[in-house]
C-alpha cells in the first residue's frame, strides 16, 4: 500500500510539476515575449528545477507551443461542443438560430473570460509581431476541425445549401464575430461619451438573425 501511496505522490507531482510550467510559462510570453522570456525564468517562476523544462517539454519553443495547443484545444473543444448541443438534442430537430446561437456564444464566451481570452489575446498579439508557431498550427489544429464540424451541420439543416456557399457563410460568420471581439474590446477602453457601448449578447443575436436569413436564401436558391 505504501508502494502504491508512493507511485500516486510523485505522479501528482509530476502533472503538478507540468501544470506550473506551462502556466508560468504563459504569463512570462505573454509578458516579456517569446525571446525576452528565459527557460531559467520560467523554471524559477514555476518553482521548479531548470531541467524540468527539457525534462517535460524538450525545449523552450516546444513549450511555447505547447502553451499554444492548450488554448486551442479548449477553442476548438467549446466551438465543437457548441455545435453538438444543438445537433445532438433527442427529440427534436436542429434550427438554425439556435445553431448559430451556439456557435456564436462558444466563440465569443471564451475570448471575454478575464483571465483566458485575455491572456489569449496578449499572446495573440505578441506571435504577430514576432511569430515562432508552426505556420498551419491555427488551420489544422482549429480551424478545419471547426470549420467542418459547422458545415456539416449547416447543410443538415438546410439541404439546399452547397459546400462553397456553408464555407462561404461559415466565413463571414467568424468575420463578424471577431470584428465584434476587436470592436467591443477597443469602444470599452475609450473614455469618450461620444462612443456607444454595446452588450454582447444583442451583437451576437443581430449576426445571428442577419446570417441566418442570408443562409435560408442561399438554400432556398433565392440569391446566388
């Protein structure tokens, strides 16, 4: 029983150890940059020993990385799961608002936590100005799970909708959401009266109901 009491310590130690060392990690690129940020920073920030770093990840750029892959396997997880809540309902058939809806909220929840959609944002910020990630990481790790995942979907409930019109729609869809993120983010930092304020949720429900209709005429055929 000791044994056993002994293997289950040190592997909480280790996933403790590997938790730490990506979260100190994160808060020093999001800081300081992937260059201003040392392996003997980030091993002194998560208390652990410099070897460690190598130890769990192999190098400071798989780690970088790996602080990547976190945020967009949690992306990409909530986007999906957003979807299958609405496709998966027993008992009822799938309406395309309440999909939109879904996908809307799952992509722009996310980006609004304090401290996730910050910190993601500042890292967001930093790999444009100095990019370090492999090129299609976005495309093959988010992007095409995503993307195909709503496709699907959107022809399931409007089977009059063709590939290149979903993906079209699909694309204009992201393309109001994150303008939304940008935009509201920026309006709140201003101090002027002059700029509105507006609430999420009426910005999410106006894409919503304009993407829906322009979906329903593309598969009704009454635009092309």
């Amino acid at each position: 029983m000791a044994v056993l009491q002994d293997k289950k310590t040190n592997s909480d130690a280790k996933k403790d150890a590997h938790g730490r060392l990506l979260d100190a990690a994160e808060e020093l690129f999001c800081e300081r940059g992937f260059e201003g940020t040392s392996v003997r920073d980030i091993a002194a920030s998560a208390n652990c020993n410099i070897a460690a770093v190598n130890y769990y990840f192999g190098s400071k750029e798989k780690l970088y990385l790996e602080v990547w892959r976190r945020h967009l396997g949690t992306m990409r997880e909530t986007r999906i799961a957003g979807i299958e809540k609405v496709m998966c309902q027993k008992g009822t058939e799938p309406n395309l608002e309440d999909l939109l809806t879904s996908y809307a909220d799952a992509f722009v929840q996310p980006l609004f936590d304090e401290r996730t959609g910050d910190q993601f944002i500042k890292l967001m910020a930093r790999e444009m100005v100095d990019k370090h990630l492999p090129q299609n990481i976005f495309v093959e790790e988010m992007v095409v799970p995503v993307m195909t995942a709503l496709q699907q979907a959107l022809m399931r409930i409007c089977p009059g909708l063709s590939e290149v019109k979903a993906r079209l729609s699909i694309l204009s869809i992201v393309g109001q959401l994150v303008h939304t993120v940008c935009a509201k983010t920026m309006l709140e930092q201003s101090n002027n009266p002059a700029v509105p304020r507006f609430d999420l949720s009426e910005l999410v429900q106006h894409i919503v109901q304009f993407s829906a209709a322009g979906i329903r005429a593309y598969s009704e055929g009454t635009i092309e």
